[in-house]
C-alpha cells in the first residue's frame, strides 16, 4: 500500500496544478479589424489597386532658366486659369538690359527719321537740278553731283534702317527673356504642391522634386493597376467601384474612361516611382463619379471591377 501513496500523490498534485493553470489563464477575446474588409458589389469581379489622379495626370513644372526666385504667386489648392503666373525668376539685369536697349532704340529711330528727311531733301534737290539742266540753265556736273548725293543718302538710310532692325530685335529678345523667367500655368487647374519659395535658387531644366506641381481635378480620375493574370478579362466600359482604404462604407462609383496600351512592370505604391515589384499589370483609368470631398489626389483605393466575360459564361 505505501508503494502506491507516491504515485497517487504526484498524480493529485499534478492534477491540482492543472486546475490551478485552467483558472489563471487569461481569456482572450477574438481580436475585431479596426475596419471591415472591403467586399465587391459583383458577383463576378476583377480587383486591383487605384490610385487617385488628376484627369490631366500631375504636370511637374519647372523653369527654363536657373535663377533665384523673386516671387511665388501661388498657394498649395489655388485654382489658376490657363498662362496665369506661378512663380517668378529674378531678372533684374535683364530689366537694366532693356532699358539701355529701348535707348538705343530710340536713338536709331530718330536717326532713320533724320535721314529720311534728309534724303527726301536730296531728291527734291535732284529734281529742281534735273530741271535746269533740261532748261540749260545748270551744268550736268550739277545734276550728277545731287544724284550721287541721292544715293549716298539712300544707302546710308539703308543702313539706319537695318540698324534700326537690330535694335527692335534686341528688345524683343530681352523681352521674351524676361517673360520666361515667369512661369505661367499650361493649363486650367488646381495647384497640387509647390516646393519652392522666394529667395531659393531654382535650378533649370527637370529635377528630382518638381518645384510646382498642377492638375486637372474636374474631374479626379482613378488608375487601377490590373494583374497581367486577370487582363483578357478586363472589358471596356464595365462598371467599377472605388472603396476608400480604412472606411469600405464609403464608395464611390467609377465611369470607364480608357486602357493604356501598354504592360508595365508594377510600382509599389510607396511614392517612390522607381520601386518595383516583380508583377506586371494593365492600367485602367476610370473616372469618379461625383466623388466625396474626402478623396484627394494620391490617394489609394481598393477598385472592383465587374468581370463581364465571366458573368456571361
């Protein structure tokens, strides 16, 4: 009987912590998703990753000319009208320049107009002296000094007059430098980003950060990236829906616009454009229709497209 008190013992304490274990355990509840899932209103449908765009697509604006920049004239949601100005280039030296040359200018112009009357003075002095010599009351030596003055004066008009030529073109090429130092709107839009201020040095040609960047939002279009896996069945015009990421209550409905023609490798959509993923998609632009308020430009969203093809097989 003592052989088995041992073992009885270990089994009553072993079952008394397994009791004890049972008791102290924590219970966990089932952990709830901060947000619902997003679902397709379809019963057959093709899913892909939008991103919101401007129906222009974003235009990265820069300068010709690299210069100090003297004023921005633009705020970031602004809405500008076609060759309105955002920003402009310092050009005081070409200011200095115009005024020196709209001088000369000037100066060519009364000397063209001194010597138009001059010649016209020549040539009336040529007539009176053609005149007389028919009459024999002058010498042909006369008449043949007044019509080598004549041309003389003609040629020398000549030459005021191309100089005059030059210095019209001079103003205007300082004037079309001065007006590319501002930089106008290429189109009618809405100011999405402006990465420069007044007083910075702005480098010319394109740079890594655009120094303004503008689009068309009226209206915001949507570009769905397309598995290559899912394209042939991607039919044109099918209905689509836009669910905002964080809130799938909240959707919006897409109006087909156009494919492009053309397979790219897919980007990650991290807002760095030279990340990719191995997958190739297909790109869709739909168009939103009467978007919310909430939706702004660079924003995801979860798209469902209908899957026609299979729907009818």
């Amino acid at each position: 009987m003592r052989n088995f008190r041992l073992p009885v013992l270990a089994a009553v304490l072993v079952a008394l912590a397994a009791v004890s274990i049972a008791r102290t355990r924590p219970v966990r509840e089932p952990a709830q998703p901060l947000a619902s899932p997003p679902a397709s209103p379809f019963e057959y449908t093709i899913g892909g990753v939008g991103l919101i765009e401007p129906s222009s697509e974003n235009i990265a604006l820069g300068t010709p000319v690299a210069g100090v920049v003297s004023e921005v004239l633009v705020r970031v949601g602004q809405d500008v009208a076609r060759d309105e100005p955002l920003f402009r280039i310092e050009s005081r030296r070409e200011n200095a320049d115009l005024v020196v040359q709209r001088g000369a200018l000037d100066v060519a112009e009364a000397n063209g107009a001194a010597l138009r009357a001059q010649l016209a003075d020549l040539r009336d002095q040529e007539r009176k002296a053609d005149r007389l010599a028919s009459l024999d009351a002058a010498s042909r030596d006369l008449l043949d000094r007044r019509r080598f003055a004549v041309q003389v004066g003609t040629a020398r008009l000549t030459q005021a007059e191309s100089e005059l030529t030059v210095a019209r073109a001079q103003v205007r090429s300082t004037e079309v430098e001065i007006e590319r130092r501002t930089i106008r709107a290429p189109i009618e839009g809405r100011v999405l980003q402006v990465k420069v201020r007044a007083g910075e040095f702005a480098p010319a040609g394109s740079t890594p950060d655009p120094l303004l960047v503008l689009g068309d939002v009226t209206p915001l279009h949507v570009r769905v990236d397309v598995d290559e896996r899912d394209t042939a069945r991607l039919v044109p015009g099918a209905r689509a829906i836009a669910l905002e990421r964080g809130d799938a209550e909240r959707r919006t409905w897409l109006e087909f616009v156009r494919i492009e023609p053309y397979v790219v490798p897919k980007r990650s959509l991290t807002g760095d454009p030279t990340e990719r993923v191995d997958t190739r998609v297909l790109q869709a632009i739909f168009r939103l229709v009467d978007p919310p308020p909430t939706l702004l430009v660079g924003q995801q969203v979860d798209v469902f497209i209908e899957d026609l093809d299979s729907a009818g097989s």
